[in-house]
C-alpha cells in the first residue's frame, strides 16, 4: 500500500513524480504529496483525496531542481489528511514511506523525551526524525540511514531527501518493494516498475535490508551495514501503453476485455501439442533470475518432475481473489493428480502453527507478489522444510524471488484494483499445473490430456463469445440496483466462483453480498430468502446440474430473486429463474474462467450505475504490502 517515486536529473522532478504517482495510484489514494529541492530550499505540498488534488493544487507553480521524491497514501497510522500526508519534513530532511514502523510507541516516547516536536499521527514522520537526528551527528545521509535502520522495527520502504545534502537521494527498504530506475545521467527509484516505464526498461530490484544511494550519474547498492553490493540490472520489455486505458472507460472494463488474450498468452507457454509441459519453473536453481529467459528448457522439466514426482501433499496459500481461485486448484489437483490438497488464507496459516509434513508441496498465489501475509507464508512453509512453488503475476516481486519454484500468470499489468484477469489466468495457470501433475504421477491418461489441452485451447474463443453478451450482463446489473442483499451459490468448482461473484460486488459497489456452496443453503442462509433477496446461482451443466437445479426451486418457492447463469439454451434454468445467462459450453476444468466473466461485469455495471469510483474503490489498495 502507497506509492512512492524518486528522481534525480535533468528532467523537471514535478513532472517525472506526478507521471510516476498516476501510475502508482492503484496502491492507495487517500492523499498525496511531493517534494522538490530548489536552490537549497524544499518546496513541499501535499493535499488530501486523491492526486487529482495534488495536480490542482501544484498545476501553476514553475519549480526547477533536479531532485525529488512523491507519495500516493493508503492511511495506516493517522486519518487522511494533509497533516498526515507523506512526504514529512523535519528540519532538512524529508522522506516518503510505504508500510508500518511496529515499534512507534517506543520511537515517539524517545524523541519526546529528546524534545522532538512532532506534527503528525503517522509512524513515518517519527523516521524523519530519526535520520535528522543522526544526520546530524555524522553529516552523511547514507551514514544516518545505516543507524536509522536497526532502531526499525516493522516492514517499510522509505526514500530520504536531504537539503543538505542535495545531489542524492537515499532509500531503503525492509518489505515493501523498492525498485531502482536506471538512466542515462538520471536515476529513478520506486515501488513499482509502471510507474518508470516510461522513462527506462532498465531495473534494480532491492532486497530485504538493503540501501541505495542514488546519484544522477551512478547507483550504488550497499548492506544495512554499509558493505556495498554488486548487482547486475534486469531490462523488461514492456511498452508504456500496458499501463494506459486504450480507450476503455475504465482499467477493470480493458481488463476484463483483455482476458482473452491473457488467458491464452498465461497458457502457450505450457502447453506442447496435445500435451502439457511444466517447464520453465526453475526450481531450486539459485541462478534461475539471471537466466530465466534463456533456461534450458528440457533440463528444466526433468529436474521439475523429479521434485513434483516426490511430492505427497499440496497446500495453496493465498488471499482475497487469489485464495478463491486456490480453492478451484484443490477441485482440480485432487480430481486429476489424486494428490491430497489443503487450502488456507495466508494470514490464518502464517499464525497457526499448521503442521507440513515432509514433501509437502506449499504453493503461493499472488497477482502483485507482495502481499504481506501471502511472503510471510511463504516463509513459514520454507521454514518447515516444504518445497515452495509461487504463481506470480509480476516477476521479481518478492514472493517470486523467494520461492523455490516459479510459475507466472503473464496477464501483463493489473491496474485495476478488483482483480480480474490475474483471476482467470490464474485459473487457467492451475489447469495447466493440476494437468501437469496427473501427467507426471501418471494419473492422467494421454486421451484424457489430450482433451483438457483442446479445451484449454478453445477457451479463449469462448471467452469472446461471453464478452459479446455484456448487454445482458447490464441487464442484470441494472435489474439489481434496488436489492440490498445478495447471495451467490454453486456447487464444486462454482463455488469458489460464487465467492469471488460476490467479492466483486461488495468491492465494487459496496453491497452486501455472500458467496456459499449451495449445498449449504439448508443449513442456515435459506433463511434470509424472500423477495428483497437476489440469488446469483452459478449453473453450469455439470455433474452437480439436477442437484443445484433442486436449490434454485428452492428459492423460488420462497420468493427470491434469481438470476441463473447456465450453459447454452438451458431450458430448465430459464424457466424457473427471472432472469437466465447463457455461457458458452465446456468441461467443469475450464468452466470457472468462462463464468466468472459475467459476473466481474455486473459488479463493473453496478458499481458504474450507483456512481462509484470502480478502479479505485473506497478503502481498498491493490497491493497489500502490510498485515
Ligand atoms: O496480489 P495478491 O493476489 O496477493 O492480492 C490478494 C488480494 O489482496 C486481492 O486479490 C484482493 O482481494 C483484490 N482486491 C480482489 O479484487
């Protein structure tokens, strides 16, 4: 959560920030702020809401400098407000930071003893005294950071700016990512690479408990403990217009769109004639980073069967839509490779002392590869002696860099802050691994592999096919305007797809929705069944068909509103629901990418017709870099 940007060079620091702060504000925007060196003096202005305001507000100045750093906010410590908006300045320096100082009682008890006077509620401006405070003992940035940093306890990235000291810029970092931007007499730091993109391919990513000092003409990398460090950069191949809406209203509409294409770009890799190839994982290999796109590959998929050929347990630990789409794999993995498989939100498994037996397989989902809970999982299983496997959209983020085995959704940027195609490819991801897996335990016949592989490949076509029926999708969404209560259901693998239909809409348009197997609709939630209550049932003609057809009576008889989604022209849902959804048919592997689709759209729809702000919805952040 927050955004951070630094620049150093001869373009106008104003500029080269509030371009990179767009790009970052996905990650939170409740205020935001910069700070311009100017002959010697910081020129500092923040303004609450979102950077808009901050545009408005700095639109006139005509600021020269070379140096600068940027901030977009998502609140931890103190409301969002001006006051608490980064950057924070006490007496020279000023700094910008995204996370949370866990040992703040403790800092601020010290500097008001030492007669800090502090005007924030935030945890961040108590750093700014910190490193002034060394500052000013050893008159060095990159020295008064060293000292700063083992005083901090939590996760942080942080970027100092020094009027003393005005040719450079200092950051460093403990959790949250930091990425450094390299030019050509001009150097760039930030917490994400979108937010360079248009400036430089080229890139370094720091570690854990590093520090960079960055100067226009050169970048050097230094331990906490001052020892420096050589690091070669890596160039991504990413063009700027990944990052702009292309002419859709919204980020979430072109990505919701763009699914097609990412679901076949996450799967071409993978997939070999009629077969499916786990290649390209790179487990264990301790250069894989450095030549990951030149591995080879046959030795690659040996030594991938080697290792998945002696596993006997999987666990997938994720969060929010990316724990929905783990509990699709564990349908999959356990139908196809026979393999027992345990499912679990990364916060719940990180503190519950959960027993791994050995050769167990601990697999991470993660869109950004930077959620708090999600690395410290990952952590933890590593600790307990399992062979870890992480399904990354963003490559080199930190969850990527520390597991054991790497596999990539490749859905290209998400910018929206409701995740959509990371969803489906990584659906689409965890067919082609659960098909992997049979293939290897040899669970899997070649027949049957060789009709998932067809299926996988036909399914883009049909994901066109139900993109094409958006007119009915905002239909729905405008009959359910009025409702205030929502339920969304299915049974085996739409269940999980139920849970993220209504993740969507509560996200989106803050309306109160459930997602249940409905299977479980005696057991409790028929209860809240009458005619304010809109049922969303998720149908498609699979071996659970007749069983959820029952359920859907069921609300009817009771007065609920229902709206059923099905495969083809199913006679039987149009004449018991109010309102039918054709989906194109397929197998229940590939069924979940297809029906989730209508269901992304009508929270897009709903949340545009009540007048929400859809890719930047109220309280939420893209990346949860924070517990
Ligand atoms: O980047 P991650 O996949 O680890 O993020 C996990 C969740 O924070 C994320 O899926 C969140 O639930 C989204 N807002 C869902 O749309």
């Amino acid at each position: 959560m927050c955004g951070i940007v630094g620049y150093l060079g001869p373009l106008n620091p104003k500029d080269v920030i509030m371009q990179g702060l767009k790009k970052l504000e996905y990650r939170g925007y409740d205020s935001a702020g910069l700070a311009i060196l100017q002959d010697g003096n910081t020129k500092l202005v923040k303004a609450t809401g979102k950077l808009q305001a901050l545009e408005d507000r700095i639109k006139n100045e005509t600021w020269t400098g070379h140096v600068g750093i940027g901030h977009t906010r998502w609140a931890t410590h103190g409301v969002p407000s001006e006051r608490n908006a980064h950057p924070h300045k006490v007496h020279g320096i000023t700094l910008v930071h995204n996370g949370i100082i866990e040992n703040y009682h403790e800092i601020k008890e010290g500097l008001l003893a030492r007669g800090a006077q502090i005007a924030s509620d935030t945890d961040s401006e108590l750093v700014a005294h910190l490193v002034a405070e060394e500052f000013e003992r050893v008159k060095d940035l990159k020295t008064a950071v060293e000292r700063v940093l083992p005083k901090l306890v939590g996760a942080f990235s942080i970027v100092v700016l020094c009027e003393q000291s005005p040719n450079e810029l200092i950051a460093f970092k403990d959790g949250p990512p930091l990425v450094v931007g390299l030019g050509k007499n001009e150097n760039f730091v930030a917490s994400d690479v979108q937010a360079l993109i248009k400036y430089t391919q080229e890139f370094i990513y720091l570690n854990d408990r590093e520090i960079v000092k960055l100067l226009a003409d050169k970048v050097q990398l230094f331990s906490s403990h001052g020892v420096p460090i050589e690091r070669k950069s890596v160039t991504l191949n990413w063009s700027p217009e990944l990052t702009e809406k292309q002419g859709f209203a919204h980020f979430m509409l072109k990505e919701i769109h763009e699914q097609p294409r990412t679901v076949a770009t996450a799967v071409q890799t993978h997939l070999c004639g009629d077969r499916v190839v786990l290649n390209r994982v790179g487990f264990l290999d301790k250069n894989y980073f450095e030549h990951r796109d030149s591995i080879d590959v046959e030795k690659d998929w040996e030594n991938t069967q080697r290792i998945l050929q002696g596993i006997e347990r999987v666990f997938i630990i994720a969060c929010g839509t990316s724990f929905y789409a783990g509990n699709i794999a564990k349908y999959f993995i356990e139908k196809i490779a026979q393999l027992p498989v345990e499912i679990d939100i990364a916060s719940e498994f990180r503190y519950r002392d959960p027993v791994v037996p050995k050769n167990s397989l601990v697999m991470t989902i993660s869109q950004s590869g930077e959620t708090a809970d999600t690395l410290a999982a990952i952590r933890l299983a590593k600790e307990r002696g399992a062979t870890t496997l992480s399904l990354c959209n963003v490559k080199n983020s930190s969850i990527d860099r520390f597991a054991d085995g790497h596999l990539y959704m490749n859905a290209g940027p998400e910018i929206g802050v409701a995740s959509t195609k990371a969803f489906t490819a990584t659906i689409a991801m965890l067919n082609v691994f659960a098909l992997g897996l049979g293939q290897i335990r040899k669970t899997l016949s070649p027949d049957e592999e060789k009709n998932f592989v067809m299926s996988l490949r036909s399914v883009p076509s049909k994901m066109e096919v139900v993109l094409s029926y958006d007119k009915y999708f905002l239909a729905a969404a405008n009959s359910l305007k009025d409702f205030r209560g929502f339920l969304f259901m299915g049974r085996g693998t739409n269940f999980p797809i139920a849970m993220e239909g209504a993740l969507k809409l509560k996200e989106l348009a803050y309306l109160h929705a459930e997602g249940y197997a409905a299977g479980e609709m005696k057991h409790g939630p028929i209860a809240l069944i009458d005619e304010r209550m809109a049922v969303v049932m998720v149908a498609p003609r699979d071996s659970y068909f007749e069983k959820t057809v029952s359920n859907i009576e069921e609300v009817k008889a009771r007065g609920g509103y229902i709206i059923s989604l099905g495969s083809g022209d199913d006679h039987a849902l149009k004449r018991i629901s109010k309102m039918y959804l054709p989906i194109p048919s397929s197998d229940w592997l590939t069924n979940p990418i297809l029906f989730v689709i209508p269901l992304q759209l009508m929270a897009y729809h709903l949340s545009s017709v009540l007048g929400y702000d859809v890719d930047q919805p109220r309280n939420l952040a893209k990346s949860v870099t924070v517990e």
